[in-house]
C-alpha cells in the first residue's frame, strides 16, 4: 500500500502537467487549421492550337491550362495529337519553369470532337481501351491530368453518336479514368495533392443534368467545370444573355442562368467547392434584330455573329454606331446599334466582378474560361479575374 501511494503522489503531477500541456495546444489551434483559410480559388484557362505565343501567356495568372482539343477516334482510344499539338504542349509545359504550381491538362472533345465517346464508353473493354490511351498521351507529353468536354452523354451535338446508355456509361467512363490515372500516380509517385486530376467540362442547361448521374460522376472528379455561356447561342432565333449571371426579369426564364446551372448542379449532387463557373472571353451577336428594348430578347432574322473580346474592344464597344447597355437584374451587358438593328451579348470587366463575388460567396472551386487567346491583346477580363479572386 505504501509503494502505490508513492506511485500515485509521483505520477499525478506529471499527469497534471500532460494534460495542461494538451489543452493548451488545443486552445492555441496549433491541431486545427486556421480560421477562415480557404483552399485558392482555381483559375482554368482553355487554349487552343491557334492565335497565341508562349510570351503571350502569362503562368502566374492562371492556376490551370487546359489544351483544346484531342479527340477520340473511330476505335475509341485518343487519336495521336498533330505535330504541331506535340509542340504546343511542351511550350505550355515549359511555363512550369515560372510557376511550378501550374498544372496543363489535356482536354478532350470539344464541340465537334465527340462523335465516338459514346462508343469508347459503351463497355467495360472499351473503357479501360480509353483509359489506357488518355494515360499514354498523359505520359508522353508529361500531363498533370486530362479534362473530358463530352458535348453531350446521351444527347445529340454536332452529329455524334449517342445512346440512352450514355448517361449511366457516362459514370462507368469516368470511373475507369480514374482508376487508370490513379494506378499510374501511385507508379510514378502522383498521390495526395499531387495526384493526376480528372476533370470535365458540364453542359449549363437542365438537360445536361437529366442525362447524367452527376452525383455519381463528380465522386471520379477533381472539379466540374460548368460551360455558363452560350445560354443563348448561334441558332437562336431571339436575342438574349448568353451569360448572364442571374435571370433577367426582361426575359422569359426560359434559359438558365449562370446561377441556375450552378444551383441545377448542387442539387444534382455536385459538391459547391468541385463546382468550377465558366467565363466567355467572347461576344454573340445577331443581326437584322427587332428594334425594340434596345434589341434585348428580340427577334432576329439575321446572321449569327462570334467575337472575341479584342475586337469587341477593337472596334464595337462604344465605338461604331455601338452603345453600351446594362441589365442590373441579370449582371450582364450588351451593346445595341439601331442602325444596322445589331445586338451583341457579351462579357466585360464589370460583369466580371459580380461573378467573382458570386464564386467566392458560394464557396465554389474558382472559374475557367473560354478561351485565353480571345482576350490575349488586350488582357482586360484576365485581370479582373486575378484582382477579384485574391
């Protein structure tokens, strides 16, 4: 009895002390992460094969690139990419030298670049066929990941193949990308926050979501970067925001939102810090419009028009016979020339700040935009999106 009331008596200070010791590092939140820190919002740039230089491009900017566009081919793996592709990507891998966080992606399809993904999806073998492709073009050229811009699972877009199965096959194919990137991550020591990343670019409207299982798919996704323009496109026959961030109460609500995409998503089952909003670097324009409101939501018999951000500032905001609108219930502007009856739905660095608000407070992963070069020039939007996002 005595030597346990000496072990006793020894030990309690001591015990006294581990457990001072433990809440105080506790209430100092050395265990925990620090109030408020947030993962950096993401900044994805699209390029493409034409119309820009590696001085042109600016690596602290962006925090992705992704490289438009390989494409799969009649037997469902990825065609070999051009020379010039082969080129392309190493003077985009080289910018690393400058910003060793920034990480080039390969994407996949496009507009026009989809018409055998339902087949490389179809099965099990021909998934683990495209699986194995996307890593060997991964490999060669030295990738940190591949980004999937199917235009649209079980949904027609510029003449491709598609079945009803495509909108579970969608999942199956992410899945076995997923794996197929992980195996080789673990293989050259890509794990953690280091590991391959699998992203893919979503259609904005609801029946994107009604032939997906977005749910499911975005488990095998490091971000889903929703396509938030061409809300209204080239073969709409009324004008309209093409991508406004909220709805317009001009208008008929028969077209989502940016805000209504993302909200679509999340109910879909999309986390809101995968979420990636898209930005156009681009206008749309119609002609022969109805001369009425200005020329918003108005009939337009006319040609379809597509410019860049350079040339809008080139030569049509403010200047031509354009005046600058804006619709304070959407966020968006537009310009309207009452002479030639000429409407033009756009993006501007006012626009711009709303949308980096919105991202910020839903907490979503960042934005990504289409397309680098549109506003190379000039290189206004860019850095709206740099200031806002700090």
């Amino acid at each position: 009895m005595t030597d346990l009331k000496h072990t006793m008596t020894t030990r309690i200070p001591y015990l006294i002390a581990v457990y001072l010791l433990i809440m105080s590092v506790l209430s100092t939140g050395l265990c925990a992460q620090p109030a408020n820190k947030l993962p950096r919002p993401v900044s994805i740039g699209y390029v493409t094969g034409d119309g820009w230089t590696k001085a042109q491009i600016d690596p602290n900017k962006v925090t992705h690139i992704n490289y438009a566009f390989a494409v799969p081919d009649s037997t469902g793996v990825l065609a070999p990419l051009t020379a010039k592709d082969s080129i392309n990507l190493l003077t985009l891998t080289s910018l690393k030298a400058v910003n060793k966080n920034l990480q080039i992606l390969i994407s996949v399809g496009g507009w026009g670049g989809c018409n055998y993904f339902s087949d490389a999806a179809l099965t099990d073998a021909s998934r683990q066929r495209f699986a194995e492709s996307a890593v060997a073009l991964l490999k060669k050229h030295r990738l940190d990941g591949v980004d999937i811009d199917w235009e649209y699972p079980a949904q027609v877009g510029a003449g491709n193949i598609f079945r009803p199965a495509d909108k579970s096959n969608f999942t199956l194919f992410l899945k076995a990308i997923r794996d197929r990137l992980d195996q080789q991550g673990q293989q050259d020591n890509r794990v953690g926050t280091r590991h391959y990343l699998l992203t893919a670019a979503t259609g904005a409207d609801t029946s994107f979501v009604s032939h997906t299982e977005l749910g499911q798919a975005q488990r095998y996704l490091d971000y889903v970067n929703i396509m938030t323009y061409d809300l209204y496109h080239g073969n709409d026959k009324v004008t309209g925001h093409h991508s406004g961030l909220y709805q317009s109460v001009k208008g008929d609500h028969s077209r989502n939102s940016s805000a209504d995409a993302v909200d679509g998503h999340i109910r879909a089952g999309v986390p809101a810090n995968k979420i990636v909003l898209g930005l156009p670097f681009y206008g749309r324009g119609w002609m022969d419009v109805k001369a009425q409101d200005n020329g918003l939501f108005q009939p337009a018999a006319g040609r379809h028009l597509f410019i860049s951000h350079d040339e809008l500032v080139d030569k049509y905001i403010g200047k031509n016979g354009f005046t600058r609108f804006w619709d304070a219930d959407a966020k968006a502007p537009y310009l309207w020339n009452p002479t030639s009856r000429t409407f033009i739905s756009y993006a501007d660095e006012a626009s711009f700040v709303p949308k980096m608000a919105y991202v910020k407070s839903k907490k979503l992963a960042g934005v990504m935009f289409w397309e680098y070069m549109y506003d190379v020039r000039h290189d206004k939007l860019l850095n709206v999106v740099v200031r806002e996002l700090k």
